[in-house]
C-alpha cells in the first residue's frame, strides 16, 4: 500500500484540537470568503487553496469524521506519511481473500489521497467470482468488479453541468494509470452517484466490464447551503436594518436581487426567493432561494456611536426579556 502524507486539518482551518463546532464552521466561511475562486486575489492557487480548506471543513464539521480523524490523528502528529488504513477509494468485492481486489488511486475528484483512503467509500458491487461444483472456480466469463469513490462537485458544476477528467490508478502506483473522462449532469444533488459504464475492472475470460460509480459531495460554499434544489443564504442585517427596515442585496447563483426587508425583522425570517435555487435536473425549473435574516450586532463602537447607542437605551421601553 502506498504512503500517504498526514493532513493537519486543524491547521489548515487555523484553529485549536479543541475547538467548537461553531469555532470551526467560522473559521471555515471566513478563509472560504478570501480563497473562493470567484473573490479571490490569488487566481492561480485559489483552487487548490479551496479544496483544501473544503476538505478540512468536510472533516472537521462532521462529529463523526471528526472524531475517526482525532482519535487517528493522535498518533501521527509527528510522522510525516503512513500506510493507507480503512475506508478509501476503493471496492471490497466481498467474497473470500482470493478473490479480493486490489485498492484503487483516483486523481481528479477534488480529494486528497489521504481524504479518500481514510473517509473516503467502499463499493461493494456486484463482480462475484463464480464457481463450480465443489466450490471450484469457473472458467465462465466473469464480469468485472465495480469501483467506486467520492466526488467532489461545484455549485457551479450543478448549476451548468460540466466534465471531469479523471485518472484511475492501482493503489500501489505500479498499474496502469487510466485516464477516463465523466460527465457531472447539471442539477445533480448530494449523495447521487454518477454511473460511468465500463470503467470498472475488467471482465475474465470474456465478460463485460465493471462499472465506476461516483458518489456526489457537494463542495461547502461560503455563502449557500444546499438543501436538495434549495439554496440557503444568511442574509446578514444591521441592528437599525432590522428595526427601520431596509432594501439590501442579496448574491444568488443567478446573479444579484434585491428584497425589501420590513420594519420589525428579526433573525430567523426567512425570504423565499421562488426559482433562485439549483436546476431540477433537465425540467429547467429551479429550486428556490431562501434568505434567513441574521441580525448581527456590532462588536466594537467608537465614542460617538457609545453614546448613541446609550441615549437610545436611555429612552428606549423595549424590554427584550
């Protein structure tokens, strides 16, 4: 099994092994904000720099893989690679050790070896060896064993629908490496698999290939939550916005809108932009775009705004409790 070199992911996201929950997700949509390739100064390493950060996030924002990733963590703060262990890229064909297959590299699905050999899936599709009277392997065509891995889609890929070139290669470097070429559908969703024919292992004595199957994550945005074909969007509002109401912009994957915020907004509302989402696959509807108020309160104030602020306590009757 090759060696994969440890990711610190605590690192890579700037905070501490202890951090919260909330902590990171911060953390994560603050270096999301300055490396997304649409803001970003830096165009030529804003990509990389994304997916890293999206795969820390991917790690350290889920409990479960967060925990798996600390207790194996522990023991390789200071190595600088290791062995592959559980999980990966790969396809367990599930009958007895002669007839396993090998572990399998992929290149181009926006995850690091070390994401897919630790977090990544297993397949477990079909590819039986078949066998004769007394437990006797046959001699009759055998299909090839299916592949499968993650993926990781864009926003934009969903949006538009693009195509992925991809490389295949044994876990051990030492095989052939495959270059294949697959088409991500416009409006595919989370958890979906891409299904590309015939980019499984090969058949024995004459029967057909495998298949690849991808299994769809979509990439974390720093402004959108994905729902389905429903977007979320924090829609972040002034004190004195919420209070006196306002008309403020709002980013969605279809441009710019404006809405008109009323008077008493508190956070939690929600705005329904109808047909702002994600595309339903070919239908050419869309999802919609939800707007979820968020009043934020300042954190700093200069002496002036202090005693406005004071004045307003001072004459105010509202009495949050």
């Amino acid at each position: 099994m090759a060696k994969v070199k440890f990711r610190d992911y605590y690192e890579v996201l700037g905070v501490k092994r202890d951090a919260s929950q909330d902590e990171i997700r911060k953390a994560f949509r603050k270096l999301a904000r300055t490396h997304h390739p649409d803001v970003a100064k830096d165009k030529a390493t804003a990509e990389d720099k994304f997916k890293e950060i999206n795969e820390a996030y991917e790690v350290l924002g889920d409990a479960d893989k967060r925990k798996k990733y600390d207790q194996l963590g522990e023991h390789w703060k200071h190595a600088d690679s290791f062995g592959g262990g559980a999980g990966g890229a790969t396809f367990w064909p599930g009958a007895g050790d002669e007839d396993r297959g090998g572990d399998y590299h992929f290149e181009g699905t926006g995850f690091s070896d070390f994401f897919e050999n630790f977090f990544g899936s297993r397949a477990s599709r079909g590819g039986f060896a078949a066998r004769g009277p007394g437990g006797a392997k046959s001699n009759a065509p055998r299909r090839g064993r299916d592949i499968e891995s993650e993926i990781l889609v864009t926003l934009d890929e969903v949006m538009n629908g693009s195509e992925r070139s991809l490389t295949i290669q044994a876990q051990d470097r030492r095989g052939e490496r495959k270059p294949v070429t697959i088409r991500i559908p416009k409006g595919i969703t989370e958890g979906q698999l891409i299904r590309a024919a015939g980019l499984g292992e090969p058949g024995q004595g004459g029967g057909a290939p495998g298949d690849l199957f991808l299994k769809v994550r979509l990439e974390r945005h720093p402004d959108f939550r994905a729902e389905e074909h429903d977007l979320y969007y924090d829609l972040r509002l002034a004190p004195w916005e919420s209070v006196l109401g306002a008309t403020v912009p709002v980013r969605t994957p279809h441009g710019e809108m404006k809405i008109k915020v009323p008077p008493g907004t508190e956070s939690g509302t929600e705005f329904r932009l109808s047909g702002k989402g994600l595309p339903k696959g070919k239908s050419g509807s869309f999802g919609d775009l939800f707007a979820v108020a968020q009043v934020v309160t300042p954190t700093t104030a200069t002496e002036e705004e202090r005693r406005h602020w004071q004045a307003l306590a001072d004459s105010s009757k509202f009495n949050p409790r």
